[in-house]
C-alpha cells in the first residue's frame, strides 16, 4: 500500500520525505489555509519534495470552473493530481480533465455507489472519508472492502485511497481491506513505527552490549 501525508505543511513533508517512505502527498483548501503560506507557493514547493502524487484541490463548484481550475492547478508541476469533489458537477468535471490526460482525485467519497460513479468518470483516485464515516457511527473500512470488490468486479483501474485516518489502527484495517494508497497527518505517519515492546526491545540489547565494552565503530 502506498503511503501519502495529508498536509500542506513543506517544513513536515520535507521531514518525512527524508525516510524514503511517502509517495505522496493530498492537500485540501483547509490543510492549506492552516499554513499561512502562499496556495502555489506551498504547492510548488512540494511537488519538488515529493515525486510521485500531489493533490491539490479545486474550490470552484460548476464544472466549468472546476475544469478551468484544474488546468490551472495541473500547471504547476507534472505530478499535480486535480482534487474534485464527489458531486454531479464535480463528476463532469473528473470526466473532462481526465479525458484530457490529467489524474483526477475525486474526494468526499462515503458509498459504493458515489465510488462507482467515480471510476466511471475515469478518476485516478477516489477518496473514501474513514474517520468522517466511523464519527458518524458507520463502519469506514466496511466502505473500503466495498468498493474493492466492486472494482475488482469491473476491473476499474481507480485506486482506493483512504482519507481521514485517525490512527494507526485505521492504517492496518485499510491495508487488510485492500485500499490501494492511504494518506496520513503526519503525526498518524508517525505512529506508525511506535511499539512499546520495541522500545523496551532495544533498550534491553543496548544494555546487555554496554556490558561486553565492545564498541563496532
């Protein structure tokens, strides 16, 4: 499964970038305004940190606008994704740019059928919302295992990337369901290394090798 941080943030990504494990990264009009930094600035920022996938969403809510926004957005860099929402105007929109050869993250995405649509509509991704799901007392992983089998029904070429990820359990549960890419906050990233009985582990083995005075350096 491929690993994405849903951050704005260049400082963050630049950081975890280092580690040789994320594959990209989603951006949203909220994680951007949080930065305090310029939309295209930040964007272009990362799309030199990160080669693979970048999000970077439209705020318009026609279609037209939507497209016109995208093609903007798509400038920026080759590895600009468009992010639209899962609406009738934002399907037309995802048909159209990509139908132009542009990637196509449809977002806000919480029923098999609305994932459905969206492969239809020939999206690169479609982002089903977990976390939004599991607050409202559904079953977010539920969603996943259903569009899975959906498409791998109609051998539909969209990826499942999993938003709104609370926690590493989230990570584990959207893996075993078979998600194609989850996007993590970097702190979600983070945790996700974090065992106690691996600290208590490594503790215990330098201890013992403090014991011997050898040293391998």
């Amino acid at each position: 499964m491929k690993l994405f941080l849903d951050t704005a943030d260049p400082k963050e990504i630049a950081a975890l970038v280092a580690t040789g494990l994320v594959d990209g990264v989603t951006t949203n009009p909220s994680l951007a305004a949080k930065t305090g930094l310029s939309f295209f600035e930040a964007l272009r920022t990362i799309c030199d940190l990160v080669p693979g996938s970048v999000s970077a969403e439209v705020t318009a809510l026609s279609a037209n606008e939507m497209i016109a926004e995208g093609k903007k957005l798509a400038k920026v860099a080759s590895n600009i994704t468009i992010k639209v929402p899962l609406t009738w105007d934002g399907l037309a929109a995802c048909k159209a740019l990509s139908g132009d050869g542009h990637k196509v993250n449809v977002t806000l995405c919480f029923s098999p059928n609305q994932a459905l649509l969206a492969a239809k509509a020939g999206a690169t991704f479609v982002s089903p919302f977990i976390g939004r799901l599991d607050d409202a007392g559904h079953d977010g992983m539920a969603l996943i295992r259903e569009i899975r089998q959906i498409y791998v029904n109609y051998g539909f070429a969209t990826e499942i990337l999993a938003a709104s990820m609370r926690h590493a359990t989230h990570v584990r549960e959207a893996a075993l369901a078979g998600a194609h890419v989850a996007t993590l906050p970097p702190p979600v990233f983070r945790g996700l290394v974090q065992h106690p009985l691996t600290d208590k582990g490594l503790a215990a083995f330098l201890e013992d090798w403090k014991k011997t005075g050898q040293k391998i350096l």
